[in-house]
C-alpha cells in the first residue's frame, strides 16, 4: 500500500488510526487489506479483530499518539495484541510437513522399538495379560489392567509407568529400557501416538510398480516454456510457468513491490541481515534499470550470504557441536566447528552442489576434488548423535542423514521390515548399512592445514601420540585376550549361545555389564548369529550340534547313542551329508548325556585344532618358509575354519579405536580404564582445538562389512546377505555392487547422478521454499509416494534441469528466482486471489515472512552496531554473558539440553535432519523482546548508537533511530508520537518495589544486621556483587541465590509501606551433591558442605527466627508482627563454615493481618513475583518498542 494509505488497527478493544511501523503480527495467508478510520472508529470499544464492514483482518500497526501513551500502556497493548493473535492462529506450519515428520519419528524410533522390546510377549503371536501392542486400536484397547496408552497424557500412560518402572508394572521384565528408549516412548505419547497405518495410509501397496510410477521417481525433463498472454511480465524463465497458472485461473499477478521493500526482502533473504540507510537510498536513487540486478550480485558476492545460507544447510545436516546420549565418552565435539566453517565457505566459493554433496560423503576418496581442506566435509556424516555408543543407531543416523537429507526418501523406515509406503526394501537399507559399517571414523582426524613447527606444537604432538598408543596398546591387548579366550573357551561360548537361542534372547549386547572372567556378551552374539545361519543348511561341523540341540532332555542319551552311528557311517559320504571325521569319532568313543557334553567334546577338538594351527605356523617360521593358509587335512581344515573363517565367531576384527571399544569391555574394570584413556586422549585433543583444527572424518575400513538384513531390525539376528549398492526403486541410475572400498564414493556419484531425479528436487524445493516462505512440494523431506505432486511441477523440473545445465550452481539458481518477477511481487492482500487461492499456491503474492532466530538476533547486533564480523573457529556460547557478538550461526549448538529459546523460535531439533522450520507464532516470541537482557542490553546500545550520529550528524536522535532500524525517516505522525512518549514516559530510577537486594554481616554481639549495601550489578536475571558470572560471585534470583561462608551474606530485605501487621511464610531448602568417602573398611556416601544458614532480623525487634538446611528443606516463617512504616525484614543467608555448595532457595510471603488477627487469604508481597531489576531509561524504553514492531521482525 502506498505510504499515504491511513489504515486503522484494533487491539484489546482500543482502536487507533495510523500510518506508522507495523506490530510484531503475521500476515500469512490472512488478508492484508486495511481498515478505513471510519470502519474503525466505529467499532471503539469493541474487541473485535475485523472491520465493521466485514472486510478481511488486516495488518497490526503501531500507533504512538503523541501524549497519550507511555511506556506500559504501549507494552500491554503491544503484547495483548500478540497473545490474542498467537491464540487465534496457533500454528502456521504445514501440516502436511508436520504429519510427515511424525510418521518418520514413529517408523525410525517408536516401532523398531516396540519390535524389538515388546512383541516378543505382546505380539501376534503372544498376548500376555491380554495386551497387544502391534497396533494403535490394541494399545487403546489395553489389556488386563487397562488401555496401554492415553495419547498425550505421558503420566496417565500405563506403557510409561511401566517402562519407567513405577509401582507394580514394570517392563520389559528382565532389563529396563535405558533412558534414552525410554524418553522416545515419552515424547510419542504425549505428541499424541500418531501410528500412520491407522489414519488411512495404504500400507503394501505402493511397494511395487505402483510405487516406482510415483511421480518423484520419475526423469527429470526440462519443459519448453508455457504459452502466456501477458509476455511482458516475464523476467527470468520462473515466470511463464508461474504465469500459466494465474492466467489459466483468471487470476493477474500482483504489482512489484516497491524499492524498499524489495530491497530489505532480498537482503534478508541472501544474507539474513537488514540493508542499512546508505545501501537504501544507494538503491532508491539508482536509476537504472539494472539496479536490482546489481543489488542481487553485491548480495550474492558478500561473505555474509555463506553464513546466511550455511545456517540453512546445517539444518539438514543436523549441526551439533555435542553428542547428545554418550557413553564414557567427552560429550562436545571439539572439531564439529570445522565443518561449520567448510559450508560456510562452500556456499561463498558457489561450490558445485553436485561436489558439494560428494565431499560430504566420500571427501577422503583419491578422486574427489577438494584437497586436504575438503576433508572437513565429513563432518556432515561424523556430528549426529552418539546414541549411547550404539553403533547400529549411529549408522541408522547416517543412513537418515544421507537419504533424507539428499534425496526426501525416509530409508531409515526400512529398518525393521519393508517401507510401509515406499517401495524401499529392507535389502536397500541394508545395503546402505554395509557402506557405512565399512567405514571408521578415527579418533584423531586428520589436520587441516599444517601447523608451525614450533617447539610448543611438537611438545603437543609428542603427548598426543603418547595418549593415543596408550589407548591403541590397551585395546589390542583386550582384543588379543578376547581373541584367544573365544578360541580356548569355545564349548562355553557355544552352549551359552544355544541357551540363549533357545530362550529367545535377541538383546543387543551394548550396554551389559559383566564380573571380569565372565563370557563375553559380543562374543556370545557372534556364536549365536552362526548357529542361525548354519541352522538350515548342512555343515559337517555344525549339524551335529544342532541335531544335539534338538533333542529333549527326558530321552537324550538314547537318541544321543543313534546320533553318533549315524555320524560314523556317513564319514565318508558325499558333501550334502559327510559328517566330519574328527567330530563324528570324538562323539562315537564317548556319546555324550547331555548337551554339555557335547559342548565338551567341540571344545576339546577345537583347543586341539588350535594346537596343531599355532605349532604348524612356528614351524614355518623357523624353516623360514611361508605362513601355510590352511591345514592340508581338509578335515581338520573344516574345524580350524570354525575359528579362523571370515565372520566366524573368534575372528573379530579389532574394532575402531574410539566408542565401539565397548564391544571388547563388557567388564567396569576394562571400561573403567579405557574411559581413563579414552579421556585423555579426547582432551588433549580438545586442548588443541583452536590453534590445530582437525576434520571430523570417516575412513574406509581396512575389511569390508558384507551387510545381511537383521531380522525385524535386531542385529543378533542376521539373515540374508545383501550387496552393498545403490537404492533399488532408482536402479535406472546404477544397480551395480559398489565395488570401491566401503562405496561411499560410488554411493555419492549415484546420489548426484542426473539419472537420478530426487537430488535436484530436493535441493531446488528448499532453495525455492526460503525465498518463498512455502515449498513447492509440500514436504521437503520426504518425496516418497506420500507426497502429493506440485501444482508447479513444470516450474521444479525446468529449474532442476537449469541447475545441473548450468554446473550445478545454486548462486546461478539465486538469481534466476531472485529476478523473477514472481519473486518480486507485494505481498498485499487481494481479495479476488484469495477467494480462488487462499495458500496462495499459484503465487498471485509474495508471503509475508517471520524472521528466523538467527535472523532475529544478527538483526539486533547489526542495528545495535555491535555485531563482530569475525569469522569461523570455536563456537561461542550465545547465551552466557557477557553476551557474544558474533553471528548466531557462530554458536554452540548444544545437542544434549537445546536452550528453550531456540525452540521458541522454531530452531530445528541437532538430533535428526531438518529440511524446513516450522513457523509457529507464540506468546513466548513477545516476552523474550520484552524481557531478555540481550534485547535489553541491544535496545541500550542502539540508542547510544543513535546518539552519537545525531550528534556527528547535527541530525534528531530519532530520525537517525528510524533510519538504522527501518533504513527510512520517520514519518510526521511517528516523530510527534515518539517525542511525545519521551516526555511523558516515567523518569529513570522511580520506585516501584517494595524489595531491595544486598550484602551485610551479622553482629553476633547483636544479633543484628549491619553494613547493609545494595548489590551493585543487575545481569539481567539476578543482581550481584560482581559483573563476573565466576561461581564465586554472591547473587540473588526471584527463588533464592548463592552466599557466602566468610561474608558478606546475601541479604533480601521488605521495607514496610505501612503500619499494621503481618505474617511472614516460606520454604528454605538447599541441595547437596554427594561424595563417597572411606570410612574405616567401609565406602560411603556423604553430603558436600555443610548446607546453608538462613536468618530473620527485624529492624524493630532483632532476630526473629533461624534455620538450618543441609541436602533438604525446611518451613519458615513468624508469628504476627507488628511492623511500622520503614521498618526493615533482613532476610540474612549466609554459607557456615564450609564455603561450597552455598547455593539456596527461599521464596517468601508476606501476608497482613487484619484488625480481626485473621490472615489475609492471598500473599500480599511474594518475593518470587515482585523480583524486579533496573528499570530502563526512556530511550532505552523506546528503542526496545521499535525492536518489537513487525517492521523489524518481519520481512514484507
């Protein structure tokens, strides 16, 4: 709307005319058509959101009428107005997006664990107690005790009481699901058990041809250009196809935005940062006509696109610089930052996509291009979560990351059995499993660029080897005696396997904890994989055993004595029955009675085989003759390769030194030092960090891992092998065994083949959906079967073949968008598209879009003139004061405990690939503008800033205000209103609590307190007696707050504003981490410090009453007092003798009492809710309001 439009705007029933800045409001796919003054004014007084001529909502404006308004008249209506809208459109993202990600968590996390904790006993087959759980009517239904699940009632869930193993339920019996299964379980229920095959999917049924004629699979052609009436409206080849669908609609685009506009939404889009007031009037006053062109190639040209657009791809790699649920493992990851840096730099050197994606996979392969620096993109493989060191999980993440990621396929589904909607095979996801199982990831990566050879780097190098062949040293001792057991304790590990086989013990082995001496449970697997494999298949080895195994106990010994002549006689017969010689004569001299005996009998043949193999190969040495690879007995070959053959049990390879060193110490003792030495190699390691960085890399293995399929998603379960290769519903891009090392290299050429029509897709839809605000095709990570084809179909395939055409340049694929006369239309309201097009699919407008969180904090640092431009290197922690400066894409994202904050502002999930942001409107996106001290300190900053250049300039200090925040003058009506607002708005330092906050030291003479000062700095949540955040700073909080032990003491102190009678309440409580010391033979546990010691002095009456807590809590409080205006109540905490552990809480009530001696119903004063800090000057006041208006927050 042109500057001279007057538009109306109502909030919390007050109605204001206006032409001025926006609020923070969404205009989304609601109207954007204003309200006349006249329709507003006839509805003051009301609270309606529309206007009284029923025309569409309209766009929230501030108003600042001069004299009318201060400081808190303009918070509560501003806040109002956001709380109401948050409530009136909840959430604006895709739905079809958000069901998408909700059938991927359930398929990836909650049914493989269903399947592999529960169905055993609450299956098809078995319904113990009655209850079912292989779907979601059985899980309603319940069983004998009651429905299974409440959807998103976690504590009203039975499954949750019983996993988390509270009261008489407690499953699964044997072993109870770890924290991070149980979490899982948790967060399914209370988002409310979605379980796709009950909401209409067509599960087996698009796994065949069905499935491979979805329009996702299909070649990608460029299409010629559409025939249009209107061919001057085209700029770029976007706009034909854009314009097909208008016309075909009747629909007329809408008009270009003007200059301003158009500017700020293109400079937020490359760079996510705002233009400034130069860069503004430089581009208005441009005249010619390519002076948007230029602007776009300034923007693409500037390294604040990279960290812009970086950001965005780090999102999809699930970026996190710690490791979520680790096990005996440094939870950060000192070099994640590496990677950070290298997408950075990728999208500013316009990197191929195609080699882009392909050093992210396979950088470490010889015929990448990319150098030693390139190695860093491994990281995009090497920083998702750990999962508690388990290895099957962490390929799973891979396999995601890869699939999803690239391509919008959810493989990862195909875990447990064949995709339910896809046609994605569990083979394929098996496959995928072997190229990733047959890659290492080394605990010291490779260095990116050489160091100094200085005294102090090779000092630091000489240590760091020295850690890490302490490691290496240990953990080939451990596997040399696991090796060396497995062969001389053969016949235990094989009865204990079979005894587990035949009690359906599938677990995985990753976590059990075992006394040293015990059988290995890795080991045991590895047996009991075997024995299923040679199950059905005849082995003249193993089929004895199983024949053995078969027999009942009752009558063994006879059908043992038949066993052994058969065996004898078929000695000598051909291969599909020859039993060998060696066992079938061991068994005829002493039939065995019972199962053990026969495992006796393997083991002796076995040590004795073993025997013969270690005097064979010394005698090769000494004659100096080469290492036989066999006996020449092909029979008692048979029994050496039951030891020594690829994949048999005592062959284990020495796994990767680093987290999977588990699988060799299932005993504390083992973990306990490989902890210690793991450890410190990860911090010396760490230590290094900014001054020698490294590449989080994987490496082929020195073996290839030939995959089989796990059975219903168990690895102790291994079936059918399968190829390592490509998928197979894109086999038209190759269907060929990668036979390169682990296959990462082949997997990657295959993932960016232009064969393969699901990589271009993906990437254009997202480049597509961050200038648009809406993705082409609705669920940006998932083009499988599900996803329902675009409307503009022609418009992603045209853009997909310029991509690759063009070399796969997305700077290429920027400008081709970005000069679009799609791309640079208003985003006003019409109310004729919208009637025909409310989603705006057909793109009449441009969308209204919310600045994202990083967006919104580097916006804030760039108008407070603050933002540091350093670039790359150990991430800064953005939420500890003092508050960093850089940009946020600079920040420790912190896996383990993501910050609400980023969560309000729809920050995606590090724990699995992302390729959109929800974009949700929440009251909580409004009170952290209102009351976060960085915004504070921002606001503070940014009128200083204003200062000053009016001061240089000889200009008004709100002109340049409007100008750095707005890159525009205030408007006549603005400039009164602000000025207006300064006047009347409440002077600096006015009273307004009844609280102060200070230090003292009790006169133990006394009793009373004395040298009573105010704590002197306000962080912004607490005051303090230091500017410093050291933990050896006395503060006070809104619940309580750290003391001392030598003085001074904190001290909250309630000056009387009146003379009556009160009663003081409270609850002081203290809590104390333990430690085990030795008491005489004896370890025991013990609380740290001595606890905290919590005193009531009255100004009036000395010392009213004293506590003591030490780990617990207890009541406080008084009798009726009579207090007087001015009195003082010194509430004195102060840390004892021993200075650790001071910390404490100790809300309080102040009730008063009435002439009655009764007690007022309803505290009059709480401590925690009249905690107040500096209240801002009025400037400082203003600048923070005009943060908060849509015009800041919100790109037109």
């Amino acid at each position: 709307m042109s500057t001279g439009d007057r538009t109306g705007y109502m909030v919390g029933g007050l109605s204001r005319g206006f032409t001025g800045s926006d609020a923070l409001s969404p205009g989304g796919p609601v109207t954007r058509r204003p309200c006349h003054p006249e329709s507003v004014a006839q509805q003051r007084g009301t609270s309606s959101f529309f206007c009284s001529d029923n025309i569409e909502f309209h766009p929230r404006r501030i108003c600042f009428l001069s004299g009318e308004i201060d400081y808190n008249h303009y918070m509560t209506r501003l806040i109002s107005s956001f709380l109401i809208i948050a409530a009136f459109f909840g959430s604006m993202s895709s739905a079809a997006e958000s069901q998408s990600v909700e059938a991927d968590f359930f398929e990836r996390r909650v049914r493989p664990l269903l399947v592999s904790r529960c169905m055993d006993c609450h299956g098809d087959r078995t319904q113990e107690n009655g209850l079912r759980l292989d779907s979601l009517d059985s899980l309603l239904a319940g069983g004998d005790s009651g429905p299974a699940i409440v959807p998103g009632d976690v504590a009203g869930s039975l499954l949750a009481q019983a996993v988390r193993r509270e009261g008489a339920l407690q499953m699964p019996p044997e072993e109870a699901l770890d924290a991070r299964e149980t979490a899982v379980l948790e967060r399914w229920i209370g988002e409310g058990a979605s379980w796709p095959e009950t909401e209409g999917s067509k599960a087996g049924l698009t796994s065949g041809p069905a499935g491979r004629s979805h329009w996702a699979f299909q070649p990608v052609r460029d299409p010629e250009l559409p025939a249009i009436q209107n061919v001057h409206w085209p700029r770029t080849s976007v706009d034909p196809f854009v314009l097909e669908k208008l016309e075909a609609a009747k629909l007329a685009p809408s008009v270009v935005a003007d200059r301003r506009t158009l500017l700020r939404r293109v400079t937020f889009d490359l760079l996510g940062l705002p233009p400034t007031y130069e860069e503004m009037r430089e581009f208005q006053n441009d005249p010619s006509d390519n002076a948007y062109e230029k602007v776009v190639d300034r923007l693409l040209a500037s390294p604040s696109y990279g960290e812009r657009w970086g950001r965005l791809w780090l999102d999809v790699a699930r970026y996190a610089d710690n490791k979520g649920f680790a096990y005996f493992e440094d939870l950060n990851y000192p070099y994640a930052y590496t990677y950070r840096d290298y997408v950075i730099a990728a999208f500013n050197h316009d990197l191929p996509y195609d080699e882009f994606v392909i050093q992210q996979i396979a950088a470490d392969h010889p015929a990448v291009r990319g150098g030693p620096a390139s190695l860093a993109a491994l990281g995009f493989l090497t920083v998702g979560q750990r999962f508690m060191n388990n290895l099957h999980d962490v390929l799973d993440d891979r396999i995601d990351v890869v699939t999803r990621g690239l391509m919008g396929l959810t493989v990862a589904c195909a875990r447990c059995h064949d995709h339910k909607y896809d046609p994605v095979p569990t083979a394929d996801y098996y496959s995928l499993y072997g190229v990733f199982r047959s890659s290492a990831e080394p605990i010291v990566g490779p260095l990116l660029n050489r160091p100094a050879d200085t005294d102090e780097y090779r000092d630091y190098q000489r240590e760091l080897d020295k850690r890490v062949n302490a490691l290496t040293d240990f953990a080939t001792e451990k596997h040399a005696e696991l090796v060396k057991g497995a062969k001389v304790r053969a016949d235990e590990y094989l009865l204990a396997a079979q005894r587990d086989e035949d009690d359906g013990i599938e677990m995985d082995n990753s976590l059990i904890i075992v006394q040293p001496g015990e059988l290995n449970p890795t080991m045991t697997l590895r047996w009991q994989a075997l024995l299923r494999r040679t199950k059905h298949l005849h082995d003249p080895v193993l089929t004895p055993w199983h024949a053995f195994a078969s027999l009942v106990d009752a009558d063994f010994a006879g059908q043992s004595r038949q066993l052994c002549q058969q065996y004898v006689a078929r000695v000598g017969t051909g291969p599909a029955t020859r039993i060998n010689p060696y066992l079938a004569s061991a068994l005829a001299k002493r039939p065995p009675a019972n199962l053990e005996q026969v495992s006796t009998i393997y083991g002796e043949l076995l040590r004795e085989t073993e025997r013969e193999w270690q005097s064979t190969q010394w005698q090769a040495a000494v004659d100096a003759q080469p290492a036989p690879r066999g006996f020449r007995d092909r029979s008692r070959e048979e029994l050496r390769q039951l030891l020594y053959a690829p994949g048999a049990p005592a062959n284990l390879p020495l796994p990767d030194i680093g987290f999977n060193l588990i699988r060799l110490l299932p005993d504390r003792k083992g973990q306990e030092i490989v902890q210690k030495l793991l450890k410190e190699v990860e911090q010396w390691i760490a230590k290094g960090k900014e001054t020698v960085p490294r590449a989080m890399v994987l490496v082929d293995s020195k073996t290839r891992h030939e995959p089989r399929v796990f059975h219903r998603g168990n690895a102790g379960q291994p079936r059918e092998s399968v190829p390592r290769k490509f998928l197979s519903v894109l086999s038209g891009v190759t269907d060929k065994p990668f036979q390169q090392g682990s296959g990462r290299y082949e997997l990657a050429r295959a993932i960016v083949s232009p064969q393969n029509p699901l990589t271009g897709r993906v990437i254009v839809n997202r480049i597509w959906m961050h200038h648009f605000g809406a993705p082409l095709v609705s669920t940006p990570s998932d083009f499988g079967v599900r996803s329902e084809m675009p409307l503009h179909r022609k418009l992603l395939d045209h853009l997909v073949a310029r991509l690759v055409a063009e070399g796969w340049s997305v700077k290429k694929l920027h400008r081709r968008i970005l000069l679009s006369t799609t791309f640079r239309q208003t985003s006003i309201h019409r109310s004729d598209g919208y009637r025909v097009d409310p989603e705006n699919q057909m793109l009449w407008r441009q969308n209204l879009r919310r600045l994202q969180f990083e967006g919104i904090r580097d916006s804030l640092l760039s108008v407070a003139g603050t933002l540091d431009g350093k670039v790359g290197g150990v991430p800064d922690r953005m939420l500890q004061r003092p508050f960093p400066s850089r940009r946020t894409v600079y920040g420790f994202v912190n896996r383990s405990e993501l910050p609400i904050l980023f969560s309000t502002f729809d920050f995606p999930s590090p724990d699995a690939t992302s390729g959109n942001r929800p974009e949700t409107i929440v009251p909580q996106q409004t009170l952290y503008m209102m009351n976060n001290h960085f915004v504070v300190q921002c606001a503070g900053d940014l009128w200083k800033r204003a200062a000053t250049k009016a001061e240089q300039t000889g200009r008004d200090v709100i002109r340049q205000l409007y100008r750095i925040l707005f890159a525009r003058d205030p408007r006549p009506e603005e400039l009164r209103a602000a000025r207006g607002f300064l006047q009347v708005a409440k002077a600096p330092g006015e009273s307004y609590s009844d609280w102060t906050y200070g230090h003292g030291e009790i006169d133990l003479s006394t009793g009373r307190l004395v040298g009573f000062e105010p704590l002197s700095n306000w962080s912004g949540t607490d005051w303090r007696d230091s500017k410093t955040t050291e933990s050896g700073a006395i503060y006070l909080d809104p619940k309580g707050g750290v003391t001392s032990a030598e003085g001074p003491f904190v001290v909250r102190r309630w000056t009387s504003p009146l003379n009556g009678h009160v009663t003081v309440r409270g609850t002081l409580s203290h809590v104390a981490e333990k430690e085990k010391v030795h008491q005489g033979d004896q370890e025991i546990e013990k609380k740290k410090g001595d606890g905290v010691r919590a005193s009531l002095i009255s100004s009036r009456f000395g010392g009213l009453g004293e506590w003591l807590v030490h780990g617990d809590e207890t009541a406080t409080g008084t009798e009726t007092l009579e207090v007087r205006k001015g009195d003082t109540l010194d509430f004195v905490v102060d840390g004892r003798k021993d200075g650790s552990d001071d910390g404490f809480q100790w809300p309080l009530r102040l009730y008063k009492v009435g002439g009655d001696g009764q007690q007022a119903a309803a505290a009059h004063w709480n401590s925690r809710i009249d905690f107040r800090g500096v209240q801002a000057e009025s400037t400082q006041q203003l600048a923070q309001a005009l943060l908060m208006t849509s015009e800041f927050i919100y790109v037109d």
